[in-house]
C-alpha cells in the first residue's frame, strides 16, 4: 500500500480494490469499490456561519435553510468533501467551485456526470460516498466489524 502526494492510499497491485475512509468524532466510514471511490462522515458542524463564504457555492449560500443551516452546511460539507477524495485532491480544491444546492434531502443520490454521489444521516452524523455507479451503504456495528474480521 502506498500514498499518493494527496495523501490518498491505494493498493500498489491494480487487481485490488480501492478505497477511502474518513473519521469524525462519532463514527468511521470505509468504502471499497473496484473502481475509484471517495467518502466523508462528519459530525454536526456547528456555528458554522464563518465558513459559508469559504467553501459553500454562492447558489448553495443563497438557498440555505435558515431554520437548519447548520445541518445543510454539514450535508454540504461531506458531499464535497467525498467528492475532491474520490477525484484524489482533498481539500487543495476550491469547495465554493462546487455547486450541490440541488442535494437538499437528507438522504439520497445524484448523479454530478463524472461520478455518482450518494448520501445519508445517521443521528448527529453525516456522510457521503462518491463512485463511478450508486453506492449500496451498509452499517455494521463493532461486533459484527470484530466477527468478521476476527472469526471468519
């Protein structure tokens, strides 16, 4: 397994999958998928007014929900964040290049053209993975994770 200068690890051996992972405070996301893949998960951010001019669209600053502006700019935060992984750039992108103001649902799919971005909530949680195709995202919890690994 090696890095790339992103930062991004892959498998040196093409056969293998690729993958992504990302951590907050509440939880881990992993994706693996034959083709390139990208993924966030991030807790609430809160009082995030200070950021909005840094990394939101101007369309996506113009139709922010005020009543939950916090848990927009969250939803926002990691569908562009998995997506500049996916592409293999991290946060070295402009974020505010990106426009997904049409992403409002808390859960759902779409598909930007060169890639498909699928996201979800899950309580005090946001995540988002990006892949060539739609992402089937499954949960497991440390005992299934521990049964998997360690007894099969």
């Amino acid at each position: 397994m090696r890095s790339a200068d992103s930062g991004k690890p892959y498998f040196t051996d093409k056969a293998m999958p690729r993958f992504n992972w990302s951590h907050c405070h509440g939880g881990i996301l992993c994706a693996v998928d034959m083709q390139e893949v990208g993924c966030d998960i991030q807790d609430d951010i809160l009082d995030a007014q200070v950021l909005y001019s840094r990394c939101l669209h101007e369309r996506e600053r113009s139709n922010l929900p005020q009543e939950e502006a916090d848990a927009a700019f969250t939803r926002l935060w990691a569908l562009k964040e998995s997506y500049l992984k996916y592409l293999g750039v991290g946060l070295r992108r402009d974020m505010r290049e990106l426009d997904y103001s049409g992403c409002v649902q808390p859960c759902g799919s779409r598909d930007i053209g060169d890639a498909v971005l699928t996201w979800g909530r899950y309580p005090r949680l946001y995540y988002s993975v990006c892949a060539q195709a739609p992402t089937d995202i499954c949960e497991i919890n440390s005992e299934m994770l521990y049964q998997t690994l360690c007894c099969e």
